[in-house]
C-alpha cells in the first residue's frame, strides 16, 4: 500500500468513532456540506430539511426547515455560496433554502415528483430529474425554468462536470449518456456496467469520476481519456452512494452492505470500512477535512429505533480546523 494510504489507514485506526445525531423523525435520504464545510443539511422521509453547524468535530443543529409536502429526496448546496441550499421533493416542487434561517426563499413548482437534483459549477442553474425522467434546468436567480429535456431511458442521478460545459446522466440500462451544456446535444454513451448505473460523482480535483452500480461495483473514469481505470468489488449489495475526499485521494462508496467502503483511489486498495447497523443510501466526504457525515435506513421500518432520522460523522478529530 503507497504510503499515504497506509498513514491514513492508521490514523482511521486510532479516530474510529462514530458520531450520531438525532435529525428527523424518520429515514434521512440525502446529507450534503455547504462549501465552505462550516454546516451540513439533511433532507428527510419526514418532509423536512434539517440544518447543522460544524463545531471542530461535533455537529450542533440549527434549524429545522419546513413546507415540503412530501418526502425530500436529495438536496444540494450552492457551489460557492454558504447559505443557499436546494431540495427536490416528491411533492413536484424544488424548493431553495436561506441556511441562516428556517424559512424557504424560493419555492418552484416542477412537473413531476422529483428524486435527483444538483448545482452547476457556476451556480446559475438547478437542475431537477423527476419520476418519469424529465430533467428541469432552473435559472437559480429568477427561479424560472429554462428548459425541459424528457429522456427515453431511465434516469438515476445527474450532474454536471467540474467545469460546467457536460452534463452526465446515469441510466437504468447501465450507461453514462454525456451532453454537452449548455446545448444539451448527445457527446457520449459509455457502457458502463452490464446492470442499472445508479449514482455518479466527480472527484474535485477533476481527474476522475466514479459510477456506482446494480452489479455491486465501483467504476473509477479517467475524466479526460473517458476510460474505466480501475473497478472495486468489495461490496456485494447495488451501490448507491459515493463521495470522494476533498483532496481527491479517498473514495467512500456504499449500499446495504452493512459496512461503508473506503478507497484509495489511485491504488483501489482498502483504506478503512465504516461499520453500519443498516443499509447506508448517503454519503458525503467533508470539503476541506477527512470527515465523512452519512445517514443509514431504518432498521426496522415498522417500529421506531434509535437508527431512524439520524445523521452521522466518521473521520479524524485529530484534524486541524481548517474549515474554520
């Protein structure tokens, strides 16, 4: 194992503490941090946004934000502003958040139930997929949509590249469709799994991608060359989630596996797995720390436990504040 990855495997080792916090009354579908890592949001089975602030490593709520009328999905923060959030709900609304209040500052009503939803890079646009596999492209100042694009296949995640000019869909047949943006023109199809491609995510440093799929496997993409890498296959469940560290060198992944895997994404080799109680369908790496919050589903979906609507921190308290 290359050093670094083997420094960090001790330090994981040693600062294995997982933290939880009550945030919801039932299953937490999506966690995000804000840009400059200082609050971390929650969106909820529950209908509501659950707003926290980062104390060195501790995390301490703000706000709880209602006016959903059903389930959030998934949420997304500004790419460069603190304070602003967005959320896709079912409700067939998006809805922006001021985070230093409780109260919504935008609500934009959509033409499906929405599961799927992110920020451009320049933050000017919101983009919103929904159940029947219309994505909405929202100007994020006029809260006016621009466009809608229906596709033919199944949608699962969306989103752009880092520097805004692709937008990349995940499909139920395993491909990764590529268009370009803002004219949203066919650029690319990859084949990338031979089942359901559920969940992408872009390394910040912008060299790779990774895809996550029905056949349990974790696909690294070289970013500029558009070919697979490398695979992991350490989980046995469709992974559904996956985050990539800060400075671009760790991969967490997950599924209902009951562990949370993490990569060294140059190596592919192991650096530490999350222990997990239940399934684990969020995930996200902090932005300027090894500090990785995540949500797992309810026990047992009956009867209420201590596992329902929490959120959770896993990572290094022996970190410097650099978020501060």
């Amino acid at each position: 194992m290359a050093p670094y990855a083997d420094d960090l495997k001790k330090h994981f080792q040693k600062n294995n503490k997982i933290r939880e916090y009550q945030a919801h009354s039932s299953k937490v579908h999506s966690v995000a941090w804000s840009a400059d890592g200082r609050k971390l949001a929650s969106g909820s089975f529950d209908k509501t946004v659950c707003l926290f602030s980062l104390d060195r490593d501790r995390l301490r709520q703000e706000h709880t934000c209602s006016g959903h009328g059903d389930s959030v999905d998934q949420l997304c923060w500004h790419p460069t502003n603190p304070d602003l959030l967005a959320t896709a709900s079912g409700d067939k609304s998006v809805r922006i958040w001021d985070a230093r209040t409780s109260k919504s500052a935008a609500t934009i009503n959509t033409k499906g139930e929405n599961i799927n939803i992110c920020w451009s890079p320049d933050g000017t646009t919101i983009a919103v997929g929904n159940k029947d596999d219309l994505v909405t492209f929202i100007d994020s100042k006029t809260h006016k949509p621009r466009t809608d694009e229906q596709f033919k296949f199944e949608v699962n995640e969306i989103s752009w590249n880092n520097t805004g000019d692709l937008f990349f869909l995940t499909s139920g047949q395993g491909a990764i469709h590529i268009l370009n943006y803002p004219e949203l023109k066919v650029q690319y199809v990859l084949n990338a799994h031979p089942a359901n491609c559920i969940c992408i995510e872009f390394d910040p440093k912008g060299y790779y991608f990774a895809t996550g799929s029905a056949d349990a496997l974790v696909s690294l993409w070289d970013l500029e060359e558009l070919v697979c890498v490398r695979t992991l296959s350490r989980l046995d469940w469709p992974v559904r989630t996956l985050s990539f560290s800060y400075d671009g060198r760790m991969l967490a992944s997950a599924s209902e596996d009951l562990i949370i895997d993490i990569a060294d994404v140059e190596t592919g080799e192991k650096i530490a797995d999350v222990p997990c109680e239940s399934p684990t369908f969020t995930v996200a790496w902090h932005p300027k720390r090894h500090l990785l919050a995540f949500a797992c589903d309810d026990k047992d979906k009956y009867t209420r436990d201590r596992d329902a609507g929490t959120v959770k921190l896993f990572g290094l308290p022996s970190e410097s504040n650099s978020d501060r």
